[in-house]
C-alpha cells in the first residue's frame, strides 16, 4: 500500500470520527497553518520611526501575517517586550544604546518566514543634556517646589543647609543654615504662606518666606533627652493645622518619639496618637482629610480614617521607612495607591494601606530607595531615586525605564514641576535631581501612547 493511499485513509478516519463526535475535522495543512503563517509576514509601518539611543523605546509596527509570538530584530539587535497584538500589529521595545544611523526592521513568525522592512527606523545621537547650577553647599539630598510658584525652588545641601532659587534653580542663595534636614514644608491658610523644615535644631518655622526662622516645637518635647530627627507635614484638606513626626536619631541611641499635631484655631500641640514611638515620615489621603498615615522607624505603618482619633493595627513593611507618598489619583478600586521607600526596598499598597507588596519589576528591585515622586498633575508617571539607580514610569508602575544618563552621579531625590499653562502636557514638565554633585535639572516629553522620546537641555 502506497503513502499516498495510507494518508488517504488517515483522512478519511478521521472525517468519519469527526462526523460521529460532531466536530468538523480540517485537513493536515489546515491544522499546520492554524499555528504557523499561511505566507511570510510584511512589514509596511513603524511609528515612531525616528529614536534616540539613550532612552528605551516602544514602537508599534503594521502589516500583515503576524502570528504569536513572532521575533523583532533592528538590524542585528533584537527586541525586547514584542508583544502580537493581531495579525497586523505588533509593539516592541526599542533598547537604548544603538547606534546612530538607518536600521531594517525584521519580523520573523515562529515557522521561519520572515519579512523586512529597510529604513524602517532612524536613531539619533541622543545628548546627555542634564544641567546643573549648584546648590554648592555639599550633596543635596532633596528639591522643594513652592506650589504656588514653579520658579521658586529649595534644595537641602547636606553638612549646610536650605538653599532657594527664584529663578528655577538658575541662581542659589543660603535660607538657611543648618544639618539633618528632613522635609521642607509649605503651608498656606488663611492667605498666609509659611514654611516648616525639619532641622537638627528642631522644627524650625518662617512666616516671612524663609528670610528669618523660629524654633516651633511643642513643650514636651523640649523636655525630652537625646537626639532626635523631626518631619513636618501639611494636608492641604485640613489647612488649619500642621503636623509633626519626631524619631529618636538610631545611630546616637536615642529611642523613641511621637506624632504631633499644631492647631492655628486652639493655638495648640496635640497628639493624635498617643504613644511614645520614633515617627518618621506623615501622609495624608488627598480625597478624604480623616484619612492620615505615618511610619516608623522600625519599619511599621500606621493609619487612621477618623482623622487620628482611633487607629488600625499597624503593618510591617519593612526595617525603616523613609517616606510615603499618596498617588493624587485614584487606583480602579477608588483607591489612592499608597508608595513607601524604605532602607530596603519600594513598597505599594492598592488598598488603602491594608497590604502592602514590593515592588518587584524595579531594574534593581533590591537597591535602598531614597525616595518616591509622583507627577501631581499626570497619572500613572512616578519617578524613583536609588542612589546610582533611578528609574521612571508612564504606566503607573507596570513597566520602569532608566531615568537619567550613567554617568550623573548618586541622586538622592526627584521633584516634578509642570508648566503652570500646561500641567497636563508631559513635555512641559521639568524634572529636579538631588544628586551628590549638586542639583541637576532636564525637561522631559512624553508621547501620548505613554513612553519617553527624549530629555533635553533647558
């Protein structure tokens, strides 16, 4: 009996198995194509089409006969994330460090059929235009933006002081002289700015835009032994008040410490919660002025929903956090994503503080995050400085990019300032790093599938 004959009567069995099982049975080439391409695929579109080499990049490409999951190539480089989003559309991750010059795009499906596309991208020299006017008082650990003016930025010199520019950190002058700067806070009620900042003097207060300072710090503390470290904090929905975190400084063995609150209507210092444990770092819900949270120096998370007259049990996240942030925009459970930087790692929590989980997708998810910025303007952008790492997101944490050029040295913080015409245009947006040589400042651009195009000199 010829080959020919025995797949015959192998087609014809299992025509009439599927007849009797109901089922339509498709010949051998039917089932071949259902999982490889029919003809080679085509490459007719990639957008965008021209890319920097310092920054990753997503592209989408158009054409035909794509099949999941195909592999990308640009020249000789291949691809990372290709995502099959139908037979006709593709997404990938351009990485940096090509090249400059004209590349092909190649598509190849899993059964070896490929196709090209010449000249589908074109990547340019991308510069390292970050730039820095000082602050030259040592390394500076944080940038403040004054909310109510964009141009007026402070940044804390670690060993000196609170430095301030009034024209977008192009020319620095001293506001204050001092060491163990925490948090510069800035309070606005009843018409009348004043600023907070955590000092190893105390809580030290301005009500005259930082031209002179006053020690402010409730009686019991001042009776209190040690050294320890204080971190104001303001909720604009509760604009009457100002709030205090107090931890005993670990390395000189002074334990203890407590969260405070000022009343500008009583005239006094309050503790919301009443026992005595080191406070480092407060925040608040940006929807609901009950909502208040603070963390420990042993790592513990506290929250209140009735505004601090009864807490919940707190939850270990990890040996100490350095500070909490609020996303100003709801998660899909009408929740506000709660973030925490700790000595060891970055936290999330997306539902309210009840649970929190590292986050994990970091390029180095174990480096000590120094601090966690969140676009207030923008959804789904944050940015994270970890010393000799730092990275970014558009897609609100699903997905990080490389933030700054190799060669800038530690950074210690980040701070977003869009435009006051365009808060909600990502190329108007001017991103601040606290590094250890001093301030350094770009614009960024985002495109509006979400993913950056390039950073420039300002």
């Amino acid at each position: 009996m010829s080959n020919t004959t025995i797949h015959q009567k192998v087609i014809t069995f299992l025509s009439i198995l599927g007849v009797m099982l109901g089922v339509t049975t498709l010949s051998m080439g039917a089932v071949r194509s259902s999982a490889y391409s029919a003809a080679p695929p085509t490459v007719l579109e990639v957008s965008p089409n021209e890319l920097p080499n310092a920054t990753n990049m997503y592209i989408t490409v158009t054409g035909d006969n794509f099949v999941p999951t195909p592999t990308l190539t640009l020249g000789t480089v291949p691809l990372r994330e290709v995502t099959f989003v139908d037979t006709q559309t593709l997404t990938a991750l351009v990485p940096w460090g090509l090249s400059p010059g004209s590349y092909t795009l190649t598509v190849i499906n899993p059964d070896g059929q490929s196709g090209a596309k010449e000249n589908a991208i074109l990547v340019y020299q991308e510069g390292n235009d970050w730039e820095t006017n000082g602050p030259y008082g040592g390394f500076t650990e944080a940038v403040f933006i004054d909310p109510q003016n964009s141009t007026k930025v402070y940044a804390s010199a670690g060993g000196t002081g609170l430095f301030v520019s009034s024209d977008a950190a192009e020319h620095w002058q001293p506001a204050y002289l001092g060491t163990m700067l925490t948090e510069l806070v800035f309070e606005y009620y009843n018409g009348e700015p004043r600023l907070y900042l955590g000092a190893n003097e105390g809580l030290m207060h301005s009500a005259d835009d930082g031209l002179t300072w006053q020690r402010f710090v409730p009686g019991e503390v001042d009776s209190w032994t040690g050294v320890y470290d204080f971190y104001p904090a303001w909720n604009p929905l509760e604009p009457h008040a100002v709030y205090l975190g107090v931890s005993g400084r670990a390395h000189t063995g002074t334990d203890g410490g407590g969260l405070f609150k000022y009343s500008y209507l009583t005239g006094e210092w309050t503790r919301p919660y009443p026992n005595d444990l080191p406070v480092t770092s407060v925040a608040f819900s940006p929807a609901d002025p009950d909502r208040i949270y603070f963390g420990s120096r042993e790592g513990q998370f506290y929250a209140s929903s009735d505004g601090g007259i009864t807490w919940t049990d707190p939850v270990t996240v990890s040996n100490f956090i350095r500070h909490i942030v609020v996303d100003p925009f709801p998660n899909s459970l009408g929740e506000h994503n709660i973030y925490i930087a700790t000595n060891g790692h970055a936290f999330s929590s997306q539902d309210g503080g009840l649970t929190f989980q590292v986050i994990g997708n970091l390029p180095y998810p174990d480096a000590m995050v120094n601090s966690i910025t969140i676009h207030p303007t923008i959804p789904g952008i944050i940015w994270i400085a970890a010393g000799r790492y730092r990275y970014f997101t558009t897609d609100n944490s699903q997905s990080w990019l490389p933030a700054m050029p190799e060669d800038i040295p530690y950074v210690w913080d980040f701070a977003l300032s869009p435009a006051p015409d365009a808060p909600n245009d990502p190329a108007r947006t001017t991103v601040y790093a606290a590094t250890d040589g001093g301030y350094t400042k770009a614009r960024t651009a985002v495109r509006p599938g979400g993913h950056p195009i390039k950073v420039w000199r300002v």
